[in-house]
C-alpha cells in the first residue's frame, strides 16, 4: 500500500473535479436525490399494497 500524504488526497480530488466539472455535480446529485424519492415512495406504494 502506498502511504498517501493528505495533499496527495487533496490533489486527487481537484484533478478529479476539474475532469468532471460543477455540471457532473449538479447531475450526481440530483441523481442521488431522484433515488431517494424513488426508494422512498416505492416503499410507501408497497405499504399501501399490503391492506393496512
């Protein structure tokens, strides 16, 4: 394993958000979000299906 500094860290991440830009952000997060709603009212529309 090789014995990372945290500017190496740093460094990996700036390179990493420069490749994919503030737009790959904005679409991750609203990716994250829309499955959150997903997993959310899926599991609300099961509850309602079991007769409760």
């Amino acid at each position: 394993m090789e014995n990372l500094q945290p500017e190496d860290k740093n460094q990996k991440f700036k390179k990493w958000f420069k490749r994919v830009g503030i737009g790959g952000v904005i679409f991750f997060t609203v990716k994250g979000i829309a499955w959150l709603f997903v997993f959310y009212y899926g599991a609300e529309l099961f509850q309602d299906c079991t007769g409760k």
